[in-house]
C-alpha cells in the first residue's frame, strides 16, 4: 500500500533537493546586479532611468524565454530542458564579467533573462513528474525557497568577492556554482518510471492520481481556457513585487538607512529568511488543509487570502525610521509573497493534465514577467522625480488582494481545465 505521509524519505525529496539548489544559484546570478547597484550605477554614472533599463531588458527577455522555455520544456522532458536552460544562462552570467558600462550590461542581462526563464517551467514540470497532488505545494514550496537561500547568500558572498577580488570576479565565483550543478543534474534526474531506484512503493505513491491521456495539448488551445487566464493575471500582477525586492532592496537601504556594500547584508538576510520561511508555510498550510478534508479550491484560495493580508503592513516601510522595523516590515510582506506565491505555482499541476503544466507556467511565466517590466520602468520613474519608496510601496501592499479576487473570479470553481 502506497504510503500516506507526505514527508518520509523517498528519490523524490532528492529531486526536490536538486531544485532547491538550481532556483538558490538562478537567484544568485540575477540578484548580483541588485547588490552591485550601487556600485557600478557609481562606477558607470547610471542614473535611476538607466538602472531601471538594464532591469526592463532582462525581464524582456525572461518574458520570450519563459514562454519559449516552457513549450520546449513540454516537448523534450524537465530533464534536458532543465540543462539547455542551465546552460545559457551560465554562459550569460559569466559573461558580466566582461563586459563594461550601460550598453554591455544590457545585452549581457538579455540573455540571463533568457536563460533563467527555463527554471520554474522545468522545475513545475519535475515537481508534477515526481508529485502527487497532495504534495505539490509543500514541495514547490520547498524548491521555491532556494529563491530565498539564493537571496541569502547574494549579500553575503558577493560583497565578500567583490570587495577582495573585484566586481568581476563575482559573476565568475558565482558561475562555476552553476556548472557543478549541472553536471549533477545531468547525473541524477530521470523521470519516476525510469529511475531504477525509486521504490515500487513510493512509485505507487507518486502516481496514485489518475493518469493523463496521452496526447498533444495545442498551444493555442491553452489560451482559450480560463484556467490559464487566472494563473497568468495572477503572476502578472503579484511577480513586480518580488522582482522589485531583488533589484531595489539593496538600493532603498542604501538611500532611506545609508547603508553601502558593506552593511546592507544583514537586513537583507532578514529579509530572505523571513522569505524562505513564508514559502515553506504557505505550502505547509495549503497541503495541512487539503489532508484536513478541505478541497483543492478552498485550501489554495485561503492560504492565498491570509498571505495577501499578510503584505498590507508594507505600506508603512518607507516611513519608519529604525532600520530593523524597517526590515521586518519588508521581511513580513515577502514572507507573504512567497508563502502567496508557492501556491499560485500549484495551479498549472492541478487543473491542468501533465503533458501541459510547462507550457501554463511559460504563459504565466511570460506574464509575470511583462508585469516586471512595467514595475521596472515605474520605480525609475519615481525615483528619479519623486525620489523615494512611498508611491512603490503603495503598489506593492495592494496588490495582492487584486490578484486572489481576480483569479477567483476567473476561476471561481478552480475546477480542471476543459482542454480541446
């Protein structure tokens, strides 16, 4: 009999693990320039417009590779799409290297977009391989919060290279990370049915829910269904945010609390511990809820409730004085984010069929990351004519409850997609 508790040993927590660590190093690689910020606008005269490009033109790109990645994904399996992702965005990072002044990081950070996309499409489609569907949030949950290990270790590492090595030497530490990654991936990752050391046990328990028909799902038909209308408003909407918290963090605790390299690590550890811990929860607390006998429907859309909540406090950020108030108000509303986030990323694998999963989470991939853009463009403006963080912070607190009542409405029944 398959087991029934969702947190005993089993292959399938390996794989958990391997994407765990390739979403803590993509965050690693994308958050160096948010830490470098002050430096290198300093080094290369950038003013908040062009920092704000540089930021544009990276979630462009991730915008057509999240959308491309995700039909690749769908088409060749997780575990080859996963390293062609892996691959051109190492090359991409380490190309910063190299390159010097507005121009060259623009098109170094186009094709890091480009690269990066892959990740969540190709982790979403291992996770719905390796997962049942009552385990899905807890471990996307799980692989999510390497995005707030990865964000950890930023300000901690690269300050320490940047500071002893230089700048450049950053990109190249930070990228070798990357490859020993990879060739572990490329070792370890098979499909359920193809692993020889996966159990029958754990094998029955990984497909307990029924199988998917074997078919091709047409491209086009994923856009006529309202499912994946509701997962893309839903990352259109909350994914500025946290992008926002990548690349401005450093810089508002840099204008509001005069802090430099040296001393904006730790508030941002703060910042992504309470992250790491609130998508752990948010996926806990879905999963908790489903196994107390609540549906699909009502545990995603109430975790997402209580988490939408928790971010309104954010408002207040910009106003207070104390730097640990400060951080903790921020902590709060990206613990909630993620904790948001985690569950939202459950609703491709749950009312879509497998062989689709990656495309859904390219289209709300591509989404989130034109909402980005948009984000990207308005902080510069309002830091360069308003000058602070109020008007972004405003944004931010808000738009969480948006998005649950816009996808509620899309989906009311969160019932599986009716695929032509």
């Amino acid at each position: 009999m398959a087991r029934e508790a969702g947190f005993g040993p089993g292959r399938r927590w390996l794989i958990c693990g391997l994407l765990f660590a390739a979403t803590a190093i993509n965050y690693i690689d994308r958050q160096i320039v948010g830490v470098l910020k002050p430096l290198l606008a300093h080094q290369y005269a950038w003013s908040e417009t062009d920092y704000a490009t540089i930021v544009f033109w990276f979630q462009a790109a991730y915008a057509i590779g999240y959308l491309g990645f995700g039909r690749l994904i769908d088409k060749i399996g997780a575990r080859l799409g996963y390293a062609a992702a892996v691959t051109l965005w190492t090359l991409a990072h380490m190309a910063h290297a190299f390159v010097s002044g507005f121009s060259g990081f623009v098109v170094a950070r186009f094709a890091l977009g480009l690269g990066e996309s892959g990740n969540f499409p190709a982790g979403l489609k291992a996770v719905a391989e390796w997962f049942p569907k009552q385990e899905r949030a807890f471990a996307t949950g799980l692989f999510n919060a390497g995005a707030n290990v990865g964000a950890i270790i930023t300000p901690i590492l690269v300050p320490a290279v940047t500071l002893t090595l230089g700048w450049r030497a950053a990109f190249l530490v930070t990228g070798l990370l990357t490859l020993a990654w990879l060739a572990a991936w490329l070792t370890l990752y098979r499909s359920p049915r193809q692993d020889t050391k996966v159990s029958a046990e754990e094998l029955a328990f990984i497909e307990r829910d029924p199988p998917d028909p074997v078919e091709t799902t047409p491209w086009l038909s994923l856009l006529k269904v309202k499912e994946t209308w509701a997962y893309a408003a839903g990352k259109f909407l909350i994914d500025p945010i946290w992008w926002m918290f990548l690349f401005w963090l450093p810089d508002f605790f840099a204008k509001r609390h005069h802090l430099d390299l040296k001393s904006f690590g730790p508030p941002l550890v703060v910042v992504y511990v309470l992250s790491d811990l609130g998508s752990i929860a948010g996926g806990w607390l879905s999963s908790r809820l489903i196994k107390s006998g609540r549906s699909v429907n009502v545990a995603r859309k109430l975790s997402m409730l209580v988490s939408a909540i928790c971010v309104l406090p954010i408002f207040m950020a910009a106003y207070v004085d104390n730097l640990w108030t400060a951080t903790c108000l921020v902590g709060l509303a990206a613990a909630a984010h993620q904790a948001f986030s985690c569950n939202l990323y459950t609703l491709p694998a749950d009312v879509f069929p497998r062989r689709a999963v990656a495309s859904v989470v390219g289209i709300g991939g591509t989404a989130g990351a034109i909402g980005g853009m948009l984000m990207a463009e308005y902080a510069g403006f309002i830091l360069d004519r308003v000058g602070n963080y109020t008007p972004i912070f405003a944004v931010a607190g808000s738009v969480y409850l948006i998005a649950l009542l816009v996808i509620h409405l899309i989906s009311p029944r969160y019932a599986p997609a009716k695929l032509s």
